[in-house]
C-alpha cells in the first residue's frame, strides 16, 4: 500500500539528476531535471534582488530574483510561484517586491479553479470541490501545524520567520480530478509542488469503497506530511529548490506529520508516533528477526536518493530517534542543512541511486558507527506505543517446532501478510543446525485479527 509517494523533493529530483562541478569556484549545474528549462550554466544566489518581468498572463511585474542560472534565472512572483526566465526576460529595478494580497490572490485563484470554492484562513487559502468535511479536517490540521512547526524550527536555533505569500491548498474530489489537473504516478493522493508553492490533494480514493476508517487515516496523514514540505519551504527552514539528503527531507516531514482521527480530525504535534510508519517498521522488523542489526538499514537510509515505502518508513524512524536522543546534534545537522540555497546539496547522485556526500555529512554529526546506531535505532523503536492501523485485518501466525535432540523448541511471530510470514520462517529455518532440519515442523495459521493471532502465538508457545 502506497501511503505517500510523491513530495516536493520527488517530484523535483526523482529524474536522474546531474552532479555539480567545479569551475573557477562557481557551481556548474543542469537545472534541467529540477523542472527548470534553462541550459546548463553556473549557479549563484538571487540575494532577494528585485527585477521586472512578465508573469503568466503577460503583464508586468515586480518578482524577486531566487537563483541565477548561467545568464537565465529563476523569479518568485508575488503570488509565490516560482517562475523559469530566460536571459532577457527579467531585468534588476529598484521597484520594491510586493506579495500578492490574499483578495487578489483569492480572485486569480477563482478564474484558474472555475466551480471551487475558495476558503481564507489565518495563512491559508483553501481551493475545493470536496466535502466540507474534508475541507474542515484538512483546514485544521494545516493551520495548527503551521506555528507548531515554526515554533520547533525556533527550538533548534534556526532563524524562522512568517509565509511571506499566502499558502495555497488546492482539494480535488475525486482521483480522476486531481490526475487531470497533473498526471501523477500511481498510488499518489497528495504532492507539496515547490515550483507553484501548492499543495495538491483528492478526496475519495479507491480504498475508501474497502477500509473507510484507514482511507480517512492515510488522507490526513498524507494531507500533514506534504503541508510540512509547504511549510519548511516557506517559514525559512528548507529553501526551495534546495536539495536536502532525502531521508532528512522525507523523514522531517513524517516526523511533523502524525494526526489523529475520530470526532475532530488533529494534528497531534511534532515527534509524536507515527502509527502508519510505525506499523511498516515493526513489520520489517519481524521479517528480520533472525537477523542481527547490520547497519545496513541506517547506511541504506542515509545514502538513498530515493526512497521505497519502507524508506519512508525508516527516515521516519531515524529521524524519531536522533530528534529525541541526540537532540543536540540532530538540532545542529538541521541548522547545517537549512543553510544550503537553490540547486545546491545533495546532487551528486551515483549508481545505483545513492548520493555519497550524505554519509559524510551524516558522519560528521553522528559518527561512522552505523551497527551500534541501528541496534540503538531498533531499541528505540521497540519501546514507542502505537495504535496498528491493522489491528482488525486477517493476521498470520508462522510456527515453527525444530528440537535438539533433547527438547522441542518453538518460535512464533505474527504478521499481517502470509508473505512476511513465510519470508521469516524460512530465515528461522536457515539458522537450524542441517541434520536437524529435516524434522522441523514450519507452519503457518491465519487468523481473522490481531488479538485472537497474538493470543494464541503466545499459548502456543508455551506448549498450551
């Protein structure tokens, strides 16, 4: 099941992207497989300085200068977009950058989005066709993430400071909508898109005709993972088109986004445990009881340019644990990387898929000791409570009965799929001594839950 699979560092470095070299100090850089259509050139800070331009529509404008590439640039515009010109098109004044009002923002919004309506809040405008349900939870939950980010970014001694546009959430009702708008890959229900500065969603999804409860779930929870990509992007944490180490980017906003469910939808504030990560981990955990930690899940984490779901699932968990148990160093990584601008970072992306600089970076702050970080990592995650969104699904005992000659010994786990399952057993088996394994008695028993599954592992393996 596809939880989140496209941020505002997916969406703008998932194609393969071209290292940075050196050339008389300046940074070299193909902006192309950021979404920028400019050739290749050096890269330097816009500095905040003002130009005129064009925007969309062909009227002029005052933007502001957020990188130059070569001889072309890229302009934010006063409402927030982040525009593509070419040498030519934009030109230095000393005309003062203006954003865009919520009112005019709110009325260009009306002709771009006909039949939605439009919902202003604190630092939101809300674009919709959904319920007003949706629409309500969906409000909630990004308006009181906004200052309960802020205020943890200014915890970690980073210099914060308010949007300096208003933030646009735009909800479409249905998956077919949102794929019309802007063709995602599929199993995605949200993106945070760092070019128009917008968060885009749907509403009703495939899994709601099946597990109402966990569509309603995985809705909120994506809805508060990307606004916490909008939001770092715009209060001064991360600089857009900056390119974090992607566990960090991934994992900081799963780290803000747990929430709850019930009567009124909540975000339940920064560090709190994320159920649905959670509930993966402990199932690649269990998949890989027999085995010792390696450090090979942190390295993997740590050096990944791109993450499956289970590397979503362990940024989050990285980044749970250095964010509570080495609070100092985690604080001071963060500040580090929020100081990286546009087109700058974690760039220089070798086969197969890995950024190398990350472990160095990485290293600096939390040592080169990945084996002892991962069995601290895993210890740390045995001991957070969570509620398993499963908790009512089929579940899957695997047994196994092997004996030394003296006395049987028996071992059982449970899953949610008969997959992991047998993927665990057959790792059990491996660990029996050969002349034994013969006569070991593998075995797998489903159950229609997980309390009835535990239950009767536990009985079982007390021989009752």
């Amino acid at each position: 099941m596809v939880f989140c699979r496209s941020t505002s560092a997916c969406l703008l470095l998932a194609a393969a992207m071209t290292a940075a070299a050196q050339d008389g100090g300046l940074r070299l850089v193909d902006p192309r497989p950021y979404g920028i259509e400019l050739p290749p050139g050096a890269v330097s800070a816009g500095e905040k300085q003002a130009v005129t331009t064009a925007d969309e529509n062909g009227q002029p404008v005052v933007g502001r200068l957020h990188v130059r590439i070569g001889e072309g640039g890229v302009i934010l515009l006063p409402d927030g977009q982040l525009v593509v010109r070419k040498a030519g098109d934009f030109q230095p004044t000393d005309r003062k950058f203006e954003p865009l009002s919520k009112d005019a923002l709110t009325e260009r919004l009306k002709s771009e989005f006909p039949g939605f309506k439009i919902k202003t809040t604190n630092h939101y405008l809300f674009v919709y066709d959904t319920s007003e349900e949706f629409e309500l939870g969906t409000s909630r939950i990004l308006e009181s993430m906004l200052p309960g980010v802020k205020g943890y970014a200014e915890q970690c001694k980073i210099d914060v400071h308010n949007p300096a546009v208003p933030l646009v959430a735009v909800m479409f009702k249905t998956e077919s909508d949102f794929q019309k708008h802007r063709r995602m890959p599929q199993g995605v229900v949200a993106y945070y898109d760092g070019l128009s500065n917008r968060v885009f969603m749907y509403e009703q999804s495939k899994l709601a005709e099946v597990r109402p409860d966990l569509a309603v779930q995985q809705a909120i929870a994506t809805v508060a993972h990307e606004g916490a990509h909008q939001i770092l992007s715009n209060i001064g944490v991360q600089q857009r088109l900056s390119v974090w180490p992607m566990w960090l980017s991934e994992g900081l906003a799963e780290f803000f986004a747990p929430t709850t469910t019930g009567e009124r939808l909540k975000w339940k504030g920064p560090g709190q445990v994320n159920d649905l990560r959670m509930f993966e981990l402990e199932q690649y955990l269990k998949s890989n009881a027999a085995k010792e930690p390696s450090g090979e899940l942190v390295e993997h984490t740590v050096l990944a340019a791109r993450l499956t779901s289970t590397g979503y699932a362990s940024s989050w968990a990285l980044t749970h644990y250095l964010a509570k148990n080495r609070r100092t160093e985690f604080n001071a990584f963060v500040r580090e990387v929020s100081q990286l601008g546009p087109l700058a970072g974690a760039i220089d992306v070798t086969p197969p898929g890995v950024v190398r600089s990350n472990r160095e970076q990485f290293c600096k702050f939390f040592g080169e000791d990945f084996k002892q970080l991962e069995a601290r990592l895993v210890a740390h995650l045995r001991k957070q409570p969570y509620t398993d969104p499963f908790l009512d699904a089929p579940h899957f005992v695997a047994l196994l009965v092997s004996s030394d000659g003296r006395r049987p010994q028996r071992n059982a786990n449970t899953f949610h799929s008969p997959q992991l399952a047998d993927k665990w057993l057959r790792e059990m088996l491996a660990q029996v001594p050969t002349a034994q394994r013969a006569s070991a008695q593998p075995a797998i028993r489903p159950f229609p839950n997980r309390t009835l599954a535990e239950a009767f592992a536990n009985q079982w393996v007390q021989g009752r």
